[in-house]
C-alpha cells in the first residue's frame, strides 16, 4: 500500500507555520515511512500552503533523505518549458525524490493574474492542459540518460545523438526544446494527476504515474483507469484515494484496499501536531501491524517507492 500526505499547511483557524516547523514536520512523516507529501499551489486562495509550492520543496530536499516531495503548478500560471526546467532542475538537487501535481480542474479566479480577465472556456482548458503536459514529458525525455559526456580532453559536453530536439507546434503552444537540465535521476519527474473528470481518464490513463481519487465511485474509477493504460500499452499507474481525518480508521482503510479501490490512500490532514501524531502514532502502526504499509526503509527516488518504471507516454 502507498501512502501520501497532502498537506494542508494554511487550514482555518491554524498559525502560520514557519519553515523549521514545516521541516520538523515532514522529516517526521519521512520517519514514519509515508512515501510522498503534497503540497498544493494557487497565485490565488485557496491554496493548502500561503508559500510557492517548488520553492518550498526545493528547501525542504535539503532537509530530507527519502521522502518524495510532490509540488501542484498550474498549467495556466506558467509555461511549460520553465516549468519543465524547474521541475528537472527539484528532481536533481533532490536526487530523484520530486514530483509535480498537474490538476485538470481550473481556478475560475487565477486566470485574471495571467492575463486573461475574461477566463477560459472549460473546454479550451482542458486542451490547453493535455497539450502543456505533453510538452513537459517531452522536454524531460529531450536528452538521454547517457548523453552528458563531460569530456575535457576531447571538448565534448555531449553526444549530440542523445540530445533530442522537441520541435512542438500545437493548438496552444510551440516549443523547440531541448531543456538546458540533465535527465533526471529517475527517468523522469513523476507526474502525479489529479481533478480528473470522466473525459480526462483517456488522457490520464496514457501519461500518469500517479492519479488522485476521490472516495465516492472509487471503485469504478479505479478500474476505468488501470484497463484504460493497459489498453494504452504502458504499466498501469498507481491510484491514490483521498481521505480526510473523519475516515482515520485503520479497518476501513483496509476494506478499501482490499475490494481493490485503491493502491493506497492520500491523506489530507492539516499541519496540525495533534492530527500528524494520530495518523503516525495509531494509524500506521496498526496498518504494518495488518501488513498494509510498509517500514520507513524506502528506494532510492520517489518512483522506488512507488515501484515505478520509465515516466510518461512515450
């Protein structure tokens, strides 16, 4: 069973936390063997976190050892080869433990901070959102893992035939490429989904590693997904439910798991001491205590934990 945390770190009636609270925090659910923290993104409220979403997690890589650290980014509040760049870039200084969480669902609110004050058509969005995420997967395959020679002696920085070129002209964007970053220590940034309604299964199905689900029709999602990237020829992507601190119980988690509705859970908890301690100190013990989640050892990067191959559609 994989277990994440979306941390809420700007809940109501909560203090603002700093960043060594914020650090004592996630170094103690890496301790407790939770494979990834994530932490939501808005230029606009709401957002589960009052901090840019990667600069917080570039700062906390430098505090941790195995946690992987899942930052959202909207694909209407950036470009998609910066935001390439940047992710490329977290993936590096935390060898190989970062992901980023591309939502399909709009905030009507930010459009008017990027120049659009007039919106964007739901349809257009979601367009415009398969397209950006394209680019971005694109652009992180665009050098070989072997490319970067470092030769001196023979003046060599690279093999050029390793370096690929993205060349992309779509509906919405056109980017050359390729990124001026190294190829990640995991193949790829993990590419973690959520937001996804029934037309987006299609799409998440072929270029997700990791979807976000909501409880309700669980089941019927979960199965949706996991035949559509088979038939998509790639391996399946693991699905995450989302549970809030009223389904906190470890026996109802495991009936969820088992009636196969989920390959684990993502908790959303407040950066609360009080919800943090129940969740480590009761929940997970009695989950290892049921063989459900496994010990605070962990692979190398974020897709060892999640015993993940190759990122991405190809």
């Amino acid at each position: 069973m994989h277990l994440a945390i979306s941390l809420n770190i700007a809940a109501d009636g909560q203090d603002i936390l700093d960043f060594g609270q914020i650090s004592a925090i996630v170094r103690n659910l890496e301790a407790a063997g939770v494979d990834m923290v994530i932490i939501s993104d808005s230029a606009d409220a709401p957002s589960t976190s009052p901090f840019e979403a990667t600069t917080l997690i570039a700062a906390l890589a430098t505090v941790t050892e195995t946690i992987g650290l899942v930052a959202g980014a909207s694909t209407l509040a950036h470009q998609p080869y910066n935001l390439a760049r940047r992710f490329a870039s977290l993936d590096i200084i935390s060898h190989g433990r970062t992901g980023w969480n591309a939502t399909l669902v709009q905030n009507p609110r930010e459009a008017a901070n990027f120049s659009r004050p007039e919106g964007i058509a739901d349809d257009d969005f979601r367009r415009r959102a398969e397209e950006f995420i394209g680019i971005v997967q694109g652009l992180w395959r665009g050098w070989d893992a072997d490319a970067l020679l470092f030769d001196k002696a023979g003046g060599r920085f690279h093999d050029p035939d390793k370096m690929h070129f993205l060349d992309h002209k779509g509906e919405f964007f056109s980017v050359r490429g390729p990124l001026n970053v190294a190829r990640s220590p995991q193949d790829t940034p993990v590419l973690v989904m959520s937001g996804l309604g029934e037309a987006d299964f299609d799409f998440g199905a072929k270029v997700a590693d990791v979807v976000l689900i909501e409880a309700e029709g669980a089941k019927a999602t979960y199965d949706v997904l996991k035949r559509r990237a088979v038939a998509a020829g790639r391996e399946p992507m693991k699905v995450l439910m989302t549970v809030g601190l009223d389904e906190l119980a470890a026996g109802g988690l495991e009936d969820r798991f088992d009636t196969k509705s989920c390959d684990g859970f993502n908790f959303a908890l407040p950066a609360d001491i009080s919800a943090l301690d129940h969740f480590t100190d009761r929940i997970l013990p009695e989950l290892r205590r049921r063989g459900l989640a496994r010990s605070a050892d962990a692979g190398a990067t974020l897709r060892g934990h999640l015993r993940h191959g190759e990122g991405g559609a190809k």
